[in-house]
C-alpha cells in the first residue's frame, strides 16, 4: 500500500460549529485550492477533503488515509447546482431525493461527469456525491469555490472519527490541518443509494433512514448483508473497483477483536455475562458495549473488573448512532483485549448501527437462541 507521504505538522484549530468563524474557514479554503488536505467536520463523521477535480490532490488523500485506489470517494459539493459540474446527468429520481434530503446524510450514485477524475471515481463511470448539512462543511465548499472529494478521516479500515482528536490519533503527520468544530451529531457514515441501477437500492445504511427514503421512493431496495472479505482484496491497489466498493465485510474495524451477540435481548445479556467471565478468569480485560437496559444485568461483569459502556437505551437508536464509534475507541483506547457487544434493533439508524457492528465483528458473531441451552457460534 503506498505509504509513500511526506511528514507534515499537524495544526488542529478550533471553529465554531454554528457560526464558522470566516478567517478559520477562509485558511482552509486557500489549502484545498491549492491542492491540499484539510480534516473537516461534518454532520455524519470527520470528512478529509481535498479538490475533486484534481486528481494530485485524490492522490494525497488515498496516500494519507492508506486507502486502496479501489476505494472510491464521495464528492461533495455545497449547492444542488453544483449537481451539474460533477454528474453527467440527473435522473428525475435523484432529484427528488435531493430535494427531500439535501443538505443531509445521503450520498447518491449518478453517472460521473468528465470533470471529475477516474481517481476519484476508483476507475468506476458513476460519481458518488453529496450535500452535506453541517454549517462548517457548507462554509468550507462555498469557499474553496469547487466540489471537494472527502472520505472519512480515519487511517483505512479503522473506525470513522467523530471528533477532531479521533481523527488526529489516526492522521497525525499525515494532513496540515484539522478544523475542530466538536463531536458530529449523527455519528454514522451517510447512506449510500445506487441511482445507476435498475431498481435505486442503497448500498451501505447510514445517516437516512429506510423508512424515510421509502416515503420517497418507495421502490428502494434494502441494503444486502455485508460478504466476507475475499483473500488478497484489501491488499490489491489498482485495477477493477470492486461492484459493490467498501461494502466489505471486515471495515469500519476496531483495532481489538469485537464479538456481536444477537438474538432475544435476556439471553443476549445471559451470553455477555458468561463470554465476559469467561475472559475475566483468564486476566483479560473486557470492554462491554451495551444498552441502558442491560447495566443492572451487567452488573457482574463490573464488579469482576470489565468496563461496561452503556451510551443509551435500545429505544434511542439515534442516540446510539451518535455515540457508536466513540465508544468503539474509547475501549480500545483503554487496552481491552475483546470488546463483547449487544446487538441493537434494525430501525431507523439502528439498520446502520446493525451494519457497522457486523462489520467491526468481522464474521464473530454468537447468535443466541433463548430455548438452547449453548448459545450458537458463528464465525
Ligand atoms: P467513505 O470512505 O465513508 O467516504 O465511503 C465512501 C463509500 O462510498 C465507498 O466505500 C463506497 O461504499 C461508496 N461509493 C463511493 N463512490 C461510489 C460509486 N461510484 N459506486 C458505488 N459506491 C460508491
Ligand atoms: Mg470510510
């Protein structure tokens, strides 16, 4: 994988989440035209954008995240006009979901105008691309005057940052400046939907729900479950994108082993309790990412010394969303040898939370059956 990238110092400058202060924002600016990086936030997670039509610039943002160039990235631009200079059409489908959703956490996938570089597209002819809502997003496209391609701020395969710390602990030396505008609120990637295809389908759930799409187009298809990962895929670099890229199975991964329970919640808990002792006994450390409904249940593990996360309760998944990746780091920050997870139902935001568990579990999942008396063993 090129690794291939200069060191550079690191700046991480405060900006107001609301109200972007202009000289904050007009630095920025003047880096992405000039062909380089800046971390921003936005509404979902960190973004780290450069020019989109600049193929250089594509360039340092794989070279600095270690992306595979298989891997395409998500343009972003700041007005529906601007739809125009990236896409080289505009189905009557888009454009409704455009105007119902944008500026938001959906991403669409449209014929790639000849502006935008085969780089930024991973070789594929459609276009990823997307309005974000986030005041300082919005301030920073209007003012580097031109679409920015931004994948998440993280290092390739690692959680996506929801803050300005998260995403320096990844890119350190590797981008000039970071604008920290706080914690993003939705917390998850935005939702990809395939407007090339047939039938629109999303391909990876995020930020908009199912629900509220379907009242929209009613027609979309469900995301399909993530695949395995194929041996050697992550480590190809050019050639053919892959049909359906970053829907890999092992993505969005902590750096420490993650096992996702799912099935009736009682016997979800009745698992953790017994996998957490288990590990307990052996002088691991154990990291518990659950539900507000679980901590007396959990109460056990605690006392045996396993750090219990409960960011919010099952009926909430948006505030489960919000907190998801933060909590991922911060157990592994914390040096936990497994992190053992609940599931969370597929509603709303809960469909992406239900994705990017699967995918950190990387195939460890323990299905729980409330009749059996062993729980099911899937990896
Ligand atoms: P991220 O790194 O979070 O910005 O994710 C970008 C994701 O958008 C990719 O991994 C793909 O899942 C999706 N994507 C971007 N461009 C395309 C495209 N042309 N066709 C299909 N999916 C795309
Ligand atoms: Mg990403």
């Amino acid at each position: 994988m090129a690794d291939d990238i200069k060191a550079v110092s690191t700046e991480v400058v405060p900006v107001d989440s609301q109200r972007p202060e202009a000289a904050v924002i007009e630095r920025a600016a003047a880096l992405l035209r000039a062909g380089e990086l800046v971390v921003f936030p936005t509404e979902t997670v960190y973004g780290l954008g450069g020019d989109a039509l600049r193929e250089e610039a594509a360039r340092r943002i794989f070279a600095a995240k270690g992306r595979p160039l298989t891997d395409p990235l998500i343009v972003h631009i700041a007005q529906v006009e601007e739809l125009e200079r990236v896409a080289a059409a505009v189905p009557e489908r888009a454009r409704r979901l455009a105007e119902a959703f944008w500026p938001g956490p959906l991403t669409l996938i449209l014929p790639r105008g000849e502006q935008v570089p085969r780089l930024v597209t991973a070789g594929l002819e459609t276009v990823a691309v997307r309005m974000p809502s986030h005041p300082v997003a919005q301030a920073l496209i209007r003012a580097a005057a031109r679409p920015i391609a931004a994948p998440s701020a993280n290092r390739f395969k690692h959680v996506s940052p929801t803050t300005a710390q998260h995403a320096l602990a990844d890119l350190n030396g590797r981008v000039p400046l970071i604008l920290d505008g706080g914690p993003t609120p939705v917390g998850v990637e935005s939702t990809v939907v395939d407007l090339c295809a047939e039938v629109p389908r999303i391909l990876r759930p995020g930020g908009t729900s199912l629900e509220a799409l379907r009242q929209v187009l009613p027609e979309i298809e469900a995301p399909q479950p993530p695949r395995a990962s194929e041996p050697g895929q992550s480590e190809r670099e050019e050639g053919e994108a892959q049909r359906a890229p970053g829907q890999l199975l092992v993505h969005y991964s902590p750096t420490v082993p993650l096992c996702l329970f799912e099935g009736e919640d009682q016997a979800q808990r009745t698992a953790i309790v017994a996998e957490a002792l288990r590990h307990l006994k052996r002088g691991e450390r154990v990291g518990i990412l659950a539900a507000s409904e679980d901590v007396e249940a959990l109460r056990p593990c605690e006392e045996s010394g396993a750090l219990v996360r409960a960011p919010a309760s099952l009926e909430e998944p948006e505030q489960v969303a919000a907190a998801l990746f933060a909590t991922l780091r911060e157990l592994e920050a914390a040096a936990v040898d497994v992190i053992l997870c609940r599931s969370f139902r597929p509603v709303g935001l809960g469909l992406a939370v239900q994705d990017r568990l699967r995918r950190a579990a990387g195939g460890w999942v323990i299905r729980v059956d409330p009749s059996a008396t062993a729980a099911e063993e899937v990896r």
